[in-house]
C-alpha cells in the first residue's frame, strides 16, 4: 500500500444485539440491519454480519477469498473430523464427489422416490383423525429421519438414534463455548454411529446398493474411512433438521393464509408452497466464512482473518429483490433465493428435500387430511438463530 492509498474505514461494530435476541426475532434485527448497517461487526456474534443478499451471494460464490475452512469453529471437535463442509477446493470437491452418486436425479426418482413415498404412506396413516396433533414430533422429525437412513445406506438406525446424534452433532460445532459435557456427549454419539457405519460398510460391501455409505465404500478408489464416516455425520446433522423444519413451516405458512392453501390444493402448486416456505424462514439462516486476504465489502475493510456471516435469512427478505418478504405469499413472482447456499458448498440434498416434501408429503398429508387447520396460531413460535423453524406445530387433523 503507498501512502496516498486511501484506506478503507473498519466496519461498524454493534455491541448490543444479543445472541437471544437473533434467536428469538432475527428478522426484525436484519430489517434494520439491512437498512442502517448491511456490513456489521456484532460483538456478541464474534463476526461481521452481512445482511444484504447481493453480499451473502458475492461472498460464498468466491471461495478463494472466504473460506470455509475455519479452524476456530467446534465443528471438528464435535464430529472428530475435519469435515466437508470447512474444506476448500480439490480436497472438498473430492469429498463431495464421493457422495455425489447416491443424489442423482436418477436414483431420486428410481431409488428414493418410491421408498419415501411408501415411508409417508406409513408415517401418515399412523396420524388420528379429528384429533389435534403436533405435527412436530409426530409426523416431521420421524420422517425426515427414515428418509434419510435410506439415502445414506444405515436403515437400521432407529429415527429416534438419527434425531438424537443429529441435534447432539448440531448442538457440539455449536458449542462456541467449549463445554466439556457436550463435547462428551458427541464423543459417545460419534462411538456409536461409527460402530453402526463399520456394521453397514460390511453389509454394504457384500450387498451394494445406491445409498451414499455404499457408493463410498464401494468406490474403485475410495476416499479415507474417517472422511468416509464424516461425510455421513455432515448428513445426519445437516439433513434432518432442515426438511423437518421446512415442512413445520411451509404448513404453518399455508394454514395461516387459507386462500392460498386452497389454491395450492386445488392446482397442485406444491412446489411453489416448498420454495416459498424456505425463502420465507430458511431452515438454515447464517453460514461462516474466513476471509483470507484483506478486501472491502461495501467500502469499509475487511482484513484478513476475520470471519463474515453470511446470513441467507436476511437476504431472502431482502427489499432490493422481494416485496413484503416477511409475509408467506405463494402467489408472488418466482426469484432466487439463497435458503440453499451459494457456491460450491451449495446444499447437496437440494432436490432429495424437494422431492421428499413437494412431491411426496405435502401432497400426500393434504389429500388425506384435506380440512386440517391450525387451532392456536398464536401458539406457533419460531426459535433459533443458526437453524431455524416452529417449535411445535399443533394441527387439528380433518
Ligand atoms: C429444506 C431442506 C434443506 C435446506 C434448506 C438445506 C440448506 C443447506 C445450506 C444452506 C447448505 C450450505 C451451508 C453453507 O454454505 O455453509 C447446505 C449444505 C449441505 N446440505 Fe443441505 N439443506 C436441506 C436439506 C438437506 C438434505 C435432505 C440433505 C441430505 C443429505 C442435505 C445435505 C447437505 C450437505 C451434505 C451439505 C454440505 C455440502 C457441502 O459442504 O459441499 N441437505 N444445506
């Protein structure tokens, strides 16, 4: 740098937004974040907050700059390994490829399709009629569990053991305080999926199928064990919450605006339903990266070494894109939205989560409770800062 190169000033830093408070009402924080501070170092988070969609987008498309590969996160610690999704480059386009197989639109339609429809059909006739339920523990955890035992090759994990390692692998990368007990409480999960994956590898070897366990263990030229097993636990832990929580909302947000949910019964607009309920609260709302050089972000510095959160929430409701992007609309015009990801990290169980919900269970759930309504939606709350969705979601099944 000369000396008349003028320096860019540092971001402003906010030392009063609380963890709480983004757990409880993030979108009233990011409203006026993206209006008075899109770029904001908040204290509490320990990272620069960018709140605007054009930067969360800038941001993951360019890996070289910002990195996924942040040491400073428990996420190693959790899953005992360094895994996919805090790797760069080859090393993550490697991992990710070796998975890659079992998502093909072709074994989603030929493998996955058929067998989550005969697990919705399973799931939703155990639903009773005419009484309210929470949809919750009853219907969307248990589903997106099952789902996903197939699509990774462990169906003899129970759904209770997948919620259970998955909410304790979330609950340990975000143990940002370093607490011994929750790390010990992974170390035991970790004991027991890594029992679990060594019984299933030998099934697997003897009898290949499309599962992801399989089509890694049976590669001709196979990635290491330990990446094998933590491309798995980044499954667990990462597709069970979303499609769950995706479904919460997408019914919460069609029952709450009943000329919309007659329309989306009537001409079949489930796919619009899917798309508009994860723009709407996305079941991932913030992702890290480390940025690797010094660069500028909207004219203030962002030195090398600092982390930025993207948080793709907020860009969803941005004003530059969206109109009343608070409101659940499935009528308004078809955009991109960032609930995904960006880049190379974007969701790799995209069109699985798709299909298993605007394909199989949307429809399915409303043709056999056709009149369910939501009896109390003021007793409907949203929680979370990192993943978010409906608490509970008590429906009265008719
Ligand atoms: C509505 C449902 C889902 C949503 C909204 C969602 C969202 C996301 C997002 C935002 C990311 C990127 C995180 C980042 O950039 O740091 C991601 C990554 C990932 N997702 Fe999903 N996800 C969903 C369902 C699933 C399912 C069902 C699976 C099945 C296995 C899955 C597997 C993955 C994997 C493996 C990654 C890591 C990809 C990588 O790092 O290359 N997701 N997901």
């Amino acid at each position: 740098m000369t000396l008349d190169t003028p320096v860019a000033p540092e971001a402003p830093l906010d030392d009063q937004i609380t963890i709480q408070q983004l757990t409880l009402d993030p979108y009233t924080v990011y409203k006026r974040l993206r209006a008075e501070a899109p770029v904001l170092r908040v204290k509490a988070v320990g990272r620069t907050l960018l709140t605007k969609a054009s930067d969360t987008k800038y941001v993951k498309d360019n890996p070289a700059l910002f990195s996924s590969n942040d040491p400073n996160t428990p996420m190693q610690r959790a899953f005992r390994a360094h895994t996919l999704m805090r790797k760069d480059g080859a090393e993550h386009a490697a991992e990710r490829g070796a998975m890659a197989p079992a998502f093909t639109a072709r074994n989603i339609k030929q493998c996955w399709e058929p067998i989550y429809t005969q697990i919705a059909e399973d799931y939703v006739s155990r639903l009773p009629r005419g009484e309210t339920v929470d949809l919750f523990p009853a219907l969307a955890g248990p589903f997106a569990a099952r789902c996903l035992t197939h699509l990774l090759g462990i169906p003899e994990a129970s759904d209770d053991d997948m919620q259970r390692w998955s909410q304790i692998l979330i609950d340990g990368a975000g143990n940002f305080g370093w607490a011994d007990a929750l790390f010990a409480q992974c170390d035991a999960a970790n004991d027991e999926m890594d029992t679990l994956f060594a019984a299933a590898s030998e099934r697997l070897r003897a009898d290949p199928d499309q599962s992801a366990l399989s089509v890694m263990v049976n590669a001709e030229d196979p990635i290491p064990t330990s990446q094998i097993y933590s491309n798995i636990k980044i499954a667990i832990g990462g597709g069970i919450n979303e499609p769950r929580d995706a479904l919460l909302t997408i019914l919460y947000g069609l029952m709450i605006n009943p000329d919309q949910f007659a329309a989306v019964k009537r001409d079949a607009l489930w796919a619009d339903a899917f798309e508009e309920g994860v723009r709407w609260v996305a079941p991932i709302q913030v992702s890290s990266r480390l940025v690797t050089e010094d660069t500028e972000i909207r004219g203030f510095h962002i030195p090398k070494g600092d982390t930025v959160m993207t948080i793709q929430a907020s860009a969803n409701h941005d004003e530059d894109i969206y109109e009343d992007g608070h409101l659940y609309n499935v009528f308004r015009p078809k955009l991109p939205h960032q609930a995904f990801g960006n880049g190379p990290h974007f969701c790799q169980g995209t069109h699985v989560a798709r299909r298993m919900l605007a394909n199989i269970m949307l429809p399915l759930l409303c043709d056999r409770f056709p009149n369910m309504t939501l009896p109390d939606p003021a007793a409907v709350q949203f929680y979370g800062f990192g993943f978010r969705g409906p608490r509970s979601l008590p429906v009265t099944l008719n």
